[in-house]
C-alpha cells in the first residue's frame, strides 16, 4: 500500500528541519516572480538557490552602506 501523500510530505520536512533549512512563504509581484523563474529556468537552478545567492549578493552589496 502506498504512503499517503500527506505523510510523505511531512517526513520530507522533517528531513529537511534536520538538515537546517526553515520553511519561508513570500508574496512577490508579478514581475518578480517572472524575473525569479527566468533566472531559474535560463541558469539550470532551483528557485531557492537563486533566492540565496541573491540574498547573498545583497549582503555583500550592501555591507558597509550603514558607516
């Protein structure tokens, strides 16, 4: 008999929590969902990966502005 979907969900999560990532729900605009699954799409990498390396860009970016 196979696994519920329900449950199968929750393990993966579990598996996930336990390997540090945290889930995260966002609204983005339109034009910024386009631009993100672009971006995705065109380099061959997950949703998530591009967020990160976004994140860390800004981080680097943006280190030092406040001084």
């Amino acid at each position: 008999m196979a696994t519920p979907a329900n449950e199968r969900q929750a393990l993966c999560r579990q598996r996930q929590r336990a390997r540090g990532f945290r889930r995260l729900t966002t609204t983005l605009d339109g034009s910024t969902s386009e631009t993100l699954s672009k971006l995705a799409e065109q380099h061959g990498q997950t949703k998530a990966q591009v967020i990160r390396l976004g994140i860390l860009l800004a981080d680097r970016a943006l280190a030092g502005k406040g001084e």
